[in-house]
C-alpha cells in the first residue's frame, strides 16, 4: 500500500504544478523549460510505476478489504461509459468537434474512467485509485479555466470526429476483450 500511496503523491504534485502558474513559472526560471518538463516527465513517470506496482502488489491482500458490493449492474455501466471515455482520450489528441465540445476531453475522459471504475469496484485501493482520480480530474478541469490555454487548431470538417470515434471504439473493444486480461484482471469470460 506505501507504494500506491506513494505514487499517489508524486504523481498528483506533479500534475498539480501546472495548475498554480507561479508555481510553475518559478521552477521554470529555476530549471528552464526543457528541465522543467524533463522533472516534470521524470516524476510523473515514476509516480506512474509506483502506482502500478503498489496496486499489483495490494491487490486482493489483507490491506485491500472490501468496502463495500457494488451491484452487478455498475460493471456494465463501467463498460458504456468507458466508451465515450476512449473517444475523448483520442479527440484530446486530433482537431475534432468533440474536442472543441468538451474543451478538455482528456480531464473528462479521466473523469468518465475514474467514477466508472470507482462505481465498480468497492475494495480499498479501488476507493483510493480511482478517487483520486477522479477528484483530481474534476479539480483540474476547474482550475484549467482560469488559466491560459495555447492556441490549438479549431476542427475543420467532420473527419477528426470521425478518427476519433473508430479509434476510440477500437481501443474500447481492444481493452474489453484483451487489454484488460494482460493487465491480469480479464473483464469477460474466456471464449471457449
């Protein structure tokens, strides 16, 4: 548990820089911006790992108890909203409508993925995981409007849309029927 508690930390202070200006503009003056973004890369990556190696290890271990039960139907809610999340991942990352709708689709994209997953699930780490998560998420998505955003390319045509949902559906099949498993928590009953 110290090692996802841990992660935690390191990986949510370094995603809340950003959100307080002076805070990133004095390391930025202190590192310059490529040292700034390597720290940045460096500590967000490693809180990163210890987040995965602290859930791995926890997982189902007496410092994992339940909670409490969820009910069956919150697991096919985590599989409807988690598409609509897939599709935000992908148009944060291409000109889009659904980009210029959503205005931060990765920070609603989190927030789809931590509350489905947090309504899901009812063990310990589930609650400390995707509750952070998610109330980082909605934190952010706050605090992003007062800051200055850069310029980003408004869409033009429908096709970035069109990218967006059949990518985003090949990723949200891709996971249900594979990805998930190789992460060792399978999501559908091998097919025999």
């Amino acid at each position: 548990m110290t090692f996802l508690i841990s992660g935690l930390i390191l990986f949510f202070a370094s995603h809340l820089l950003p959100t307080v200006p002076a805070w990133r503009a004095s390391l930025v003056a202190r590192l310059g911006e490529d040292g700034y973004k390597l720290a940045f890369s460096l500590a967000a990556g490693l809180g990163l790992v210890l987040i995965v190696w602290g859930v791995s290890a926890a997982r189902g271990g007496e410092a994992d108890p339940q909670l409490w039960h969820p009910p069956l139907w919150s697991r096919h809610l985590a599989f409807a909203v988690m598409l609509p999340a897939f599709v935000l991942i992908v148009s944060a990352y291409i000109p889009s409508h659904i980009r210029d709708w959503s205005r931060h689709p990765m920070l609603a994209a989190v927030a789809l993925w931590a509350a489905a997953h947090l309504a899901a699930n009812g063990d310990l780490i589930a609650l400390l995981l995707f509750g952070s998560f998610l109330a980082f998420a909605l934190y952010d998505r706050v605090s992003v409007s007062g800051r200055a955003q850069p310029a980003r390319a408004p869409a033009h045509g429908w096709g970035g849309d069109a990218v967006a949902i059949v990518v985003g559906l090949a990723l949200w099949a891709a996971t249900l029927f594979w990805l998930h498993a190789l992460a060792g928590l399978p999501l559908l009953p091998p097919i025999r």
